[in-house]
C-alpha cells in the first residue's frame, strides 16, 4: 500500500512505520511500507547499483530493505584520511570481507571549498569515485555531509574562510545558511547519482548536522535542523534522514522540528563511546525508559547508534593513553570490550550500529583539530597502515552472523535469566522461536556457571571483563541446531551442502547438539573434534583453536543435504570468507584477505592477499574442480566434505627491502626575520573590525591571520616603527590553539621563541582560550633611535572545533595584540601566509613557511647546487631559532605483487625542542613535535609513495633555540606486507 508524502501510519501486526523510497508516490516520492508481517527469509542481497527501484522502511526492530529485514553493521572510514584513491578500495574490500556491510564516510566540508563559492571534488577528493567504489564493492553508505562534523579536524569540518564571514555558524542565521545552502546543493548533486533508492548507487542513509546538542530548546535550533532536512529533500535526496544525538539525551527525535508535514522518513540515532572501565549501559530498545533512555526515546524507530566507539582519539602528549599512543588504545579497547558493549547492544535491541572508527587513517596537511597529532589510528580495527588487527575478530563475527543468520534481525526481551557473578540478557525470535543468551563479566575474575535456557543448563566459562554469546533453536540450513557453546558466526548454503561456523576464544571446547530424528552419518575431517548420538541429539565438542580449523561432515539423519560444522578460534574465524557470486555462493578458507569471488564453469577464481603460512580452501558450487588464486590456477584435491584445498606451496611474502636515507641537503630560510626584507607584497593588518569571537584590541588594527585569507598553516608578520629609543619589552598575545608556537625577531636579532600550553611567570592564558601572552625583553642595541621591524612567525595548529554551537571555529589565529613597555611606537604592520591552493593537494597542504611559498618541498627542486643546498647527514645538533629544511630522494622497488605499507620513523633526544613538516612527493603527510610526541611514525600512503620509483622527501623543521635539535635518525620502516593487494594508481604528484 502507498501512503502520500505527508502521511504517516502506525500499523498494526509488526507496527511497521516504513519509509519506502521510490514507491507508486511517484519518481523519487516517500511513502509509508505497510505490512502485518515481515518474511523471515533470507536478508537483502549485497548492495550494488543494479538500475531497480529499491525501497527502504523500516519498524522498531530494523531497516526494512525491499520489505526484508536488514541488520546495518557498519563501520566508519574518512576518505579525506586517505589521500590515495586506489588505497579506498583496499580499506572497503576488508571491511566487506569481515562482515560490515555498509560504510559510513563524512564529508568535510573545509577540504573541498578553498573560498566561498568554490568547490573541488577531483583527485583525492572525488566524492563520485568513492561512492562507486562503495558501490563496486557491495557496501550500503551512510553518508554524513554534516554542514558541521567535528571529527577532530580543523573547525570541525568548516572551511577556513567561513571564520570570516558574518553569521552565527549552526544557527538559522541566514547569511549561515546561505554558505551552507551552496554546500549542500554540490554534495547533494552527487549523491543524487548514487542513491540505493535509485538504483544508481548505494546510499543508504543522510545524516542532517553532527551531535547538535546546542540550541536544541530554542527556535534557532529548531528552524536551522528544519532547514536543512528540506533543503536536502528538495535536493532530491529520497533516502531516510537522521541526525545522531550526541548522547542519550533523546534531543532532535522524529516530530521535534517542523519537516514540511512529510513524516516517516526520518531516524532517531545516538552515539556512544563509553570508557573501558564502565560497564555497559542498557541504553536500547530495552533499556529502562523514559524520554532520555537512548532508543527508548524514539520507540517507533528501530535501535540506532550512529557512532559507537571502535577506539579513542589521542591528544598531543599522548595524554588518553600514557604517552604510549595508539598502540595503547588498541590494547584498551580490544577484543573483549567489544564483545562486551557490542553484544550488550545487540542485547538492547540496536540493529543499527556504526563501529567509529573501522579505519582511522591520517590527519594529513593542516586537517586535524588542534586537539589530535597526525595519526588518526584510532586505535582502529584496521590499523593506520591499513593491517587488519585481531580487533576485528568479533566484528567479523557478529557482522557475517547478521548477514547470515536472519533471525538476529528481530529479536524481543525474553524471560529473565539470572546466574551469579554474570549479567545474562535473554531474547527471543517471535517468528522463528530462535532464542540468543549475551553473558557478560564485569568483575575482574573469570566465572564458571551454568547458564539456564530453554535448551537446558549449559556449562560456561566468561573471561573477566568479557562477554560471550550462545543461541538455541537455530536453523542450520536444513537442520536445527539445539544449542551450541560456541558463538554461531554463519550459515550459508554452498553448492550442495550446508556450511555452519563456529567460533570462540582459544582453548575454549565447542559443544553443539543438532536436532536429528535418525542417527546421521558423521566423518571427522580433523582428528581434534568428537561426537556421540543419543536419542535424537547429535553432540560434536571440538577445542578450538588447537590446531587451526576443527572440520565436521554430517550427513543423512533425516536430511539428504550434508552440513558442515566448522570450528575455529577468533584468529582462524578471520580466515574465513563467505562471497556471493551469480553461481552461489562460496565459503573460502585460510587467505588473510578475501577480496571477489567469481565462477566460471569448473573454475573458482579468487583474489585475495596471503601472508607466510598460506592455504586454501574452497566450499561453493557443485562441479567445481579447478582453483585459480590471483590469476594463477593452483594444484587442489577434493575433501572428504566436498571442498578443494591446495596440495602445492602457494607464494608467501617475498621479503622487502628498504633503503637507507641518505643524500640529505639543507638550507636555512626565514629571510622574513631580517630587516631587509622586501614585504612589499604583503598584506596591509589594516582592519578594525572582525567577525571573530576574539575582541579586538581597542584601536586595532586587526592581526588575526583569517581576516586576511590566511586559514592554513604558518603565518609571518612584520611589523615596521621608528623611535625604540626606551623600550624595555615586547609583549606578543597570540592564539594558536594547543602546541602552537610563536618565534620573535627585532631586527634580524632573536627575541625568543614561546609555546603552548607552556604557562610560566612571563605568560597569561585567557581562560577557555588557547590565546597566550609572551614577553620578550629588548637588548639595548636594540633600542636604538630610526627604523626597526618587529618580525614574528606563528605556527597555528588550527581553528577550533565548534561542538556546543558557539562560533568558536571563529576564535583568532595569529597574533592578536602588540605591546610594549618603556614607550609606544606606531606600528605599522603587514602579514603573509600560504600562497594560491595547490590545485592537486587542495587547500590543506600547505601554510606559510617561506620554503613553502617557494616550493622547496616539492619533487624537481633543483636542490643540487652546494651554493644553495648544503650537504648534510644525521643525526644533527643544531641551535638557531627558525627555519631549515632537508631534502633528500629514494627509490622503492617494492616486488609488484605484494602490498607493501612503509612508514617514516624519526627519533631523537626527547629533551630536544624542534618540530618537523613533513613532505613526500609534495604532500604534507604531518608534524612531528619531538619534545611532545608521542607519535614518532607516519604513514607513507601507496600512491603518493611511490613504491616502485623514485620519492622526493623533504623536512620543514623549525628549532626552538632553547635547546640543541635535530633531525635525529631518519629512516623508512616496513609496518605490513602481504601477499596480493590491489593495483594502485600513482596520485598526482605536481613538482617545481
């Protein structure tokens, strides 16, 4: 039945409340999915840009998917954390291959707009290109444009030149909306093509704002969130809408802003990132109630979570994670606390759930917040150099469950279960009368207990601070399973036979009943597995883990169709691949990474990546005989259960050698300090007034870099008086936000070099505000009568993010304000930062160093002249205030075959106070602060590195005076290597 655009219907039977896109409404026009009932079959095929209308609904269980149940296990990637397009599908093509099946990408709006009016979505930022990509993969997208999506990056996603502009920013102010109208319409143009709905793409879900939490009572509010949904639904965008809360708070529910009378579209979604040391909340469709209880708040909407925590940011100084970095938060949050607040959100009904972050990626150029350093790893499943961690066995488990297993997308609140020392969540499939137990352990020893279910008391045992799942009542293909101890983790259909895995922890016993009315024949493919048949029941026990897969053939036993049972430990589960294909489906085993399956008559072909220990397995369609992996066909036999497995020795890793750096040339800059220098050119600080929510100073003028379109990087002043006869001081405020630094020059002469947070006796910082005071006194020869110039360097680390909606995005970066003491010479000041944006790298490469504004870090310098470029070797002992750079090149001839990800690892003294740009090939791939950390290693991206070629590698480092720097050592790293990969195109690389 099609409802019209403005109807909405609560039905009776499921209570569905659909939004199904697409319907007899007309092209594109929203309707409401009514039905009593939701078939129990299989969920949606995998998503491709098939050219059908699709629809899209759902009740309070789940999404609704062509009227069946789709369970959302997403994870969230940020392309613009990936400067090299080729590398997208790689992260995607892992992320289907363990278990999500949908991505969810913000677009940042500062990395595509260098100036208002203008928009670049080409190269690395081809928005179109990853949709396709998403598409080609088999991925549904969940798209979040923002205007605003903090994300730890610079203004939280708003372009530099927006802290300039008039207009309160998250607000209905209409000169605000008119920036973010023009946003909009260009994202919105190309998602339009890439719509699920559609069938052009798979675009699944929009996001309207990021975690809104301020003006969530005030008419303002109200009308910008009301704005923007119909601005996006007149730009054609038919998929449902939401917003994700930014806690429990139950703030921008379905009805709370005015939609144009269009309801049934729109999904309540909050997000959560509790600490290892919490327990986890029921803050699900069954938590306790009430308008902030989290799901609860928005019954008629299926459990949505948005972003969920996957891993945790780090600050500079490594502060989260004592100092030990990224490496730390993957420790913290691992395995068993993923199992513990994801299962205990299964638990609580949220069927749609977003991992943030699945693969962090990097903060490269000036995009990250000041809050971060470069790396943003996260802490990630898929670590920064793009390893699949063991952090993902159970999100690949309990994504390819999801998939596989339908009875996971409605479950209800079953009968209380109660065992000491564990928190037991019981439910109940109403359609199947499947039954899932979630045990967890919040003390810090393990627990032994029996657990009561309908299948009888089963015997556990829960690690300390973990959690485990079993289920009874499952359909195994044609059988059903009674219970089992074991988490299920699939069961598919290949060829002829049933397949059914099983996973847990290592050393754990398997134990699993299968409901047979005939004693089954049973073969044990692996010597480790047992099994007995006692009236009706079939009982198979299997350690995992011992020995790698434990293999069980059942057949007969009521059913003429073999089962498989498949037993494995979470590192041998992430071995383990099911793939789709036109000729059924194929469970592939032993590849570290399986990336597309095909048949082709007898032929299986397979690409994928092996690591040193490599074998295959293959369960798929009748007839086939032959294996071809990575294009090459491969000796096989056939199994006693039906699979083909390799006989020969497949190619492991081929070893990868990476050169020493050496070569290295130098060359100091800062010419800007000395007196001489022609600034001509330079922009007139002859403002009086600002948009900023820094004050300016009373009688100005304005030195804030932004009001003179300097949004990125460094920025240089010189300011030129006369008659310094009796000056005693200079006292420098500037705002930089958290590790910025200021260095100070009096005619050619240092003056100082200050950083934050760094308070001392000399230095004030205004509350809430990274805005510093810095006094440097004047040596007496420079006190002279006659002309002198004042020149200063700010290194800004970026706008603040604008979480409560307060413009402070908006706050100043550079100087702010001049004094002196002694007397008060008229200053006349001029300012300069980055050049022209770099049409390929974007607005974000590059800042305002003189050997940026030069091109010194770019490939093709010719930087051989001794005259000019000395040469150098590290380690280095150097003091002097400012600027010197280093370049040197490389060749990689990493073998074609093998994906090889490399890192730049520097390392000194800790005590040596410099920092370090980095550039490779151009690109700006971070800032190392080696008295700050705690990150010492950056990621070399494949595309911009080339890996079979020659790579220009330049430092930008700039020396505190306060102590000797460096560089220290210098050297390439190997931080993975398989096997396989996927083809990469070289990024664009423009030299001098």
């Amino acid at each position: 039945m099609a409802l019209s655009r403005r109807t909405f219907s609560a039905l009776t039977g499921c209570a569905a409340l659909g939004f199904a896109m697409g319907g007899s409404g007309g092209p594109g026009a929203p309707s409401a999915f009514a039905a009593r009932s939701v078939p129990t079959g299989p969920p949606p095929a995998p998503p491709r840009a098939d050219g059908r209308r699709h629809t899209i609904g759902y009740d309070p269980y789940s999404l609704l998917v062509d009227g069946r149940r789709l369970v959302v296990w997403s994870g969230e990637m940020h392309p613009f954390r990936l400067p090299s397009p080729s590398l997208w599908r790689d992260v995607l093509q892992k992320m289907r291959a363990h278990g999500f099946n949908t991505v969810s990408v913000y677009v940042s709006w500062n990395y595509h707009s260098p100036a208002p009016g203008t928009f670049d979505f080409s190269g690395v930022r081809d928005l179109d290109l990853f949709l396709r990509t998403a598409a080609e993969t088999g991925l549904y997208v969940i798209l979040r444009p923002g205007p605003y999506i903090n994300a730890e990056v610079d203004g939280g996603g708003f372009p530099g030149w927006l802290t300039a502009t008039k207009g309160t920013a998250r607000t209905a102010d209409p000169t605000y909306l008119g920036h973010v109208d023009a946003w909009l319409t260009q994202v919105d143009r190309i998602v339009r093509r890439h719509l699920y709905t559609q069938g052009r793409g798979t675009v699944l879900l929009y996001q309207l704002e990021n975690e809104y939490d301020s003006h969530v009572t005030e008419a303002t509010g109200r009308a910008y969130m009301s704005h923007l949904y119909k601005k996006v639904r007149a730009d054609g965008i038919d998929v449902p809408l939401f917003h994700n809360d930014k806690g429990r708070n139950g703030y921008w529910v379905p009805g709370s802003f005015d939609t144009g009378g269009e309801e049934g579209g729109y999904l309540y979604g909050f997000d959560g990132y509790p600490s290892p040391s919490q327990n986890p909340p029921d803050w699900g469709k069954f938590g306790p109630g009430g308008p902030k209880g989290g799901a609860t708040a928005s019954p008629n909407t299926p459990g949505f979570v948005p972003e969920f925590g996957g891993g945790w940011f780090d600050p500079w100084g490594g502060a989260w994670f004592d100092g030990k970095g990224y490496p730390e938060a993957r420790r913290t949050r691992d395995s068993a606390y993923e199992r513990r607040f994801y299962l205990t959100n299964l638990a609580n009904g949220l069927t749609l759930h977003n991992v943030y972050m699945t693969f962090g990626g990097t903060s490269w150029g000036w995009l990250p917040a000041p809050v971060v350093y470069t790396s943003y790893d996260y802490g990630a499943a898929i670590d920064e150099a793009r390893n699949v961690t063991a952090k993902m066995a159970p999100m690949h488990q309990l994504g390819h469950l999801f998939q596989r297993v339908p009875d996971f997308a409605r479950l209800d609140r079953a009968a209380d279960v109660t065992v000491p020392g564990l928190k037991v969540y019981h439910l109940a499939n109403p359609d199947t009368g499947a039954q899932v137990y979630v045990t967890r352990n919040d003390g810090t020893k393990p627990v032994t207990a029996e657990l009561p279910t309908n299948a009888g008391k089963l015997r556990i045992t829960v690690p300390a601070r973990d959690a485990r799942m079993l289920a009874t009542g499952l359909r195994l293909g044609r059988r059903t399973m009674k219970y089992s101890t074991a988490q299920p983790v699939l069961c598919v259909t290949a060829g002829k036979r049933d397949v059914a895995v099983f996973a847990g922890r290592r050393g754990d016993l398997a134990d699993l009943v299968l409901e047979c009315p005939q004693e089954p024949n049973v073969t044990r493919l692996d010597p480790e597995a047992g099994w007995a048949y006692e009236r009706g029941e079939l009982h198979v026990g299997a350690p995992l883990g011992e020995a790698g897969l434990s293999r069980v053939l059942v057949t007969g036993g009521g059913t003429e169709t073999p089962l498989v049972l498949l037993f494995a430990d979470d590192a041998t589960s992430m071995r383990i691949f099911p793939h789709d294909t036109p000729s059924g489906t194929v469970v592939v085993y032993g590849p570290t990474l399986l990336r597309h399956a095909e048949v082709h008559g007898t032929e299986v072909r397979l690409t994928g990546d092996l690591d040193d220990d490599p074998v295959i397995e293959v369960w798929g369609p009748r007839g086939i005989d032959t294996l071809v992996w990575n294009g090459r066909r491969v000796p096989t036999r056939v199994t006693l259960s039906g699979s083909l497995m390799t006989t020969g020795t497949l190619p492991g890793v081929p070893e990868v050698r990476l050169p020493e750096l050496t070569g290295w040339r130098m060359r100091t800059e800062n010419p800007e300090a000395g007196p001489s220098f022609d600034d001509s050119r330079w922009r007139r600080a002859d403002r009086t007034t600002s948009y900023s929510t820094t004050p300016v100073p009373k009688g100005g003028p304005v030195l804030f870099a932004d009001d003179y379109g300097f949004h990125y990087g460094d920025v240089w002043y010189r300011g030129t008086y006369s008659g310094g006869t009796g000056i005693e001081s200079v006292r420098l405020s500037y705002s930089s936000g958290t590790q910025g630094l200021l260095m100070a020059w009096l005619d050619g002469e240092p003056l100082g070099t200050h950083r934050l947070p760094v308070p001392d006796a000399t230095t004030t910082i205004r509350k809430g505000t990274w805005e510093a005071t810095a006094t440097f006194p004047v040596r007496p020869e420079l006190r002279s009568p006659g002309r002198h110039v004042l020149s200063v360097l700010v290194r800004r680390m970026q706008h603040d993010q604008d979480g409560k909606g307060d413009d402070t995005h908006k706050a100043a970066r550079g100087l702010t304000s001049v004094s002196f003491t002694g007397a008060a010479p008229e200053v006349s000041w001029r300012l300069q930062g980055e050049r022209a944006v770099d049409p390929v790298r974007g607005p974000l490469n590059n800042g305002g160093l003189y050997g940026e504004r030069e091109g010194w870090h770019l490939p093709g310098l010719p930087d051989r002249d001794d005259r000019e470029w000395e040469p150098v070797t590290f380690p280095r002992e150097e003091r002097r205030q400012g600027v010197t750079w280093y370049r040197t090149t490389f060749r990689l001839s990493v073998p074609g075959d093998v994906d090889a990800s490399v890192g730049l690892r520097l390392e000194d003294d800790p005590y040596r106070a410099y920092r370090a740009q980095i550039f490779l090939n151009g690109w700006n791939m971070g800032q190392y602060i080696n008295n700050v950390g705690p990150q010492h290693t950056f990621v070399l991206p494949n595309g911009i590195l080339r890996t079979r070629g020659a790579n220009t590698l330049a430092l930008a480092v700039l020396s505190e005076f306060t102590t000797l720097s460096g560089p220290g050592k210098v050297s390439l790293t190997l931080l993975g290597a398989a096997a396989g990969g996927l083809p990469v195109t070289p990024v664009p690389s423009p030299g001098h």
